[in-house]
C-alpha cells in the first residue's frame, strides 16, 4: 500500500496539527554522532551514571525477584512510603508526610497530565504559565484542548509578574484560570521562589490549585512541603531524573492533600510504572546518601562555570539555585540567532547546551564537560 505523503486524516482534533511537541534531546540523542563524543549538558540530568554495584544490585533484583510474565505493583505501596519517609526527612520542621499523600508517575510528566485531567479537562478550566519557563506545562495543555494563560516575568531576577497574574486571574472567565504552575526554581531561568511569589500563592483562593514544581528540590534545597498542611489547595511535584540519577526509569512523584492524591490516583493509568523502575527507585532512596554526595560537587562547579562565563561581555548570565546555568547573549542585532548560531558550533565542537526560553541553558556536568564549556564558549564568543 502506498502511504498518501500529505493524508488529510479528518478524524484528527485539528488544533493538534499546530501543536509545537517537545524535543526530547535537542542537541541530539546519545551516539547519534559517531564523529566525536558529545558533553550532553542540555537536559538537566545527572552527568553521572549509577555505580556499577548499584547497577549490579539492580540488575540482580531484575533476575531474582522480578517477574516479567506478571504486571508491575500498580499501587506502588512500597515506594510510596520510602518517598514519603525521604520527604520527611529532608524537612527541617516536625512536619510528617504520610504515603496517603504521595502518587507516583511515569515521570513528572505523567503527574502534570493526570493534575490537568482532575482539573481543568473539558472546559472545566484554564491554566496559568509564567513565561519562559518548563515547556510542558502548556503542550500537555494543548494536547488537552484546555487554554493557556501566559503572563511575563521580571528580566531582572525571572520573578512572575504577580500584577499580570492576579489580573490574568481575575478576568478570565471562559473557562477561569483552575490551575497555576509555580517552579522552585524555574527552569530554564534558575530561580527558587521569591518572598513575594510565596505571598501572593498563600493569598490565591483555594478553588485554584497551585501546582509547585520541585524537580530541582535536592539542588535548591528549598521546599515548600511543609506549607502543604495550610494550603490543600497545593501540590508539590518532585522527580527521580534529576539529582537521583534515573531519568532512564521515568519516575516522578505528587506530594499534597489525600483527597487530591486519591483523584490523581484514579485517572493514571493502572500501571504507569515498570517494575524495575519502581525497584531502581526504592533503590536510589535506600543509598540515597551516596548518591546525593555529588550534589556538592555540582553546585561548586556550577560557582565556577558561572565565573567563567560572567567574564564573556556579550553574555548575560544569571544566579541560578539549580544544577544549571542561563544565559542571554547581549548587545548584538538579533540575539535568538546569535544563540542559535552558537548553540550549532558549540555542538560541532561536541558541546550541546539547550536555546530556550529566549536563552541559553547550560546544564552542569563532569568536572571535564564543565571545563570544556567554559573554554568553547569563551573561544566562540570573544
Ligand atoms: C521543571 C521541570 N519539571 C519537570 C520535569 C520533568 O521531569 P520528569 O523527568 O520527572 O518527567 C523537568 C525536566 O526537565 C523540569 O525541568
């Protein structure tokens, strides 16, 4: 059969058509060059694999315990109360987090669809997005024909417009805004949650759920968990893909009311999770002390790559509370194509960093990867 090259397959939501989808690995998957090796600092991760004897660990729980003819635990009890005891225990307050307040994903990914399901689905509401910020917030909108308000943020330090949000708030109406997405600290601009950000969510009504993305919570170490008691109207997001070192397994978790946490509960699918990813999780918590040893490793060579980087005059760069850098080129014609063009050479030169948001994200490597962003941008730059 011959395939149509332009099929006009009516049975498609149009609105799909126009969808921008996100683009995993922008900068190219790993191997796809076979000509050089490629620093992959452009999506946040780790740069360090699991050590090999976890790595064993895992892989033997795979042979001994795991059963591939049998579905995975689909309610994740298990995991559920180690995260619970882990989020416990990174409060510095006497706060206790139960596992009735936990629900695991597919990524956190999986958490933000099934929160705009329970939500805003069907004309129920619209969410709001503070620009630029985390991408799928308003494509998993889109994919779900739910509107999407986007208001600005301060050049100076990426705090929200809290005048345009409340305003945004206020006037819409068809269908009014259920939803709004706060990142401590955003990505790809850096910044943990101001004094007044937090102000202005403790002052939201509670018809409107504030969901507070906290994929980058082991770097920051900033976390408004402990707040969650006041405000049922809240629900943090966290993930395993970041400082945990499994962005390969796809798990992500909800911490927030129990109410909430039963609905997400009843719109996943009944097994989101595969089974080894449900054990490198438990895994990962178990060592976790291990584990998040390099975390400071990373935020000094975050200090030192943001030092090398402040000394290019047409670069802008800004603090970051996360495992990553942004910055804007400056003082030229057209800035996007500048970067754009930069983001192309520093990949030849086997550095792939991420233009988005009207910047540069660089995330923090090795030690080596760090080094060798440093110098190639300098050397393209000046
Ligand atoms: C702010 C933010 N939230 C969520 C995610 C997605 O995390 P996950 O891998 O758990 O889906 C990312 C990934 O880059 C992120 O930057």
């Amino acid at each position: 059969m011959t395939i149509p090259t332009q099929p006009t397959l009516s049975f498609l939501r149009s609105e799909l058509t126009s969808l921008q989808a996100y683009t995993p690995h922008p900068g190219g998957a790993a191997g796809e060059s076979v000509q050089i090796e490629i620093d992959r600092v452009e999506t946040n991760e780790s740069p360090y694999d699991l050590p090999p004897a976890l790595k064993q660990e895992l892989a033997q729980m795979w042979i001994d315990e795991i059963e591939s003819n049998r579905y995975p635990d689909g309610g994740h009890d298990g995991l559920k109360a180690a995260i619970a005891r882990y989020v416990t225990e990174s409060l510095s307050s006497d706060v206790s987090i139960l596992p009735s307040q936990i629900s695991v994903g597919n990524g956190s990914d999986e958490l933000l669809r099934s929160i705009l399901i329970a939500t805003c689905i069907g004309g129920g509401g619209s969410i709001l997005v503070a620009a630029p910020t985390f991408s799928m917030y308003g494509i998993l909108a889109q994919t779900l024909g739910i509107p999407v308000v986007t208001v600005e943020r301060s050049v100076v330090n990426f705090e929200v417009d809290l005048v345009a949000a409340q305003s945004a708030i206020e006037d819409t109406k068809n269908p009014p805004i259920r939803v709004v997405f706060m990142v401590h600290p955003n990505s790809p601009t850096g910044n943990a949650l101001t004094t007044a950000e937090l102000e202005w969510m403790r002052s939201l009504s509670s018809d409107i759920l504030v969901v507070i993305d906290e994929a980058y919570f082991e770097f920051s170490q900033h976390t408004v968990v402990a707040e969650l008691a006041e405000h049922p109207n809240w629900v943090v997001l966290r993930t395993f893909s970041k400082a945990f070192r499994l962005a390969a397994h796809r798990v992500g978790y909800a911490v927030g009311h129990p109410q909430l946490i039963t609905t997400l509960e009843q719109v996943r699918l009944p097994y989101n999770l595969p089974s080894i990813s449900l054990a490198a999780a438990e895994l990962v918590l178990q060592h976790r002390q291990s584990l998040l040893a390099t975390i400071a490793e990373t935020m000094s060579e975050r200090d030192r790559l943001s030092i090398v980087l402040t000394a290019i005059p047409s670069l802008q760069v800004w603090r970051s509370d996360a495992n990553f850098i942004y910055a804007r080129i400056t003082g030229v014609a057209n800035p996007e194509l500048a970067m754009a063009e930069l983001v192309i050479k520093l990949k030849s030169q086997g550095t792939s960093i991420r233009h988005t948001g009207g910047g540069l994200r660089i995330s923090i490597g090795s030690p080596a990867e760090n080094q060798r962003t440093g110098s190639r941008m300098t050397q393209l730059l000046t």
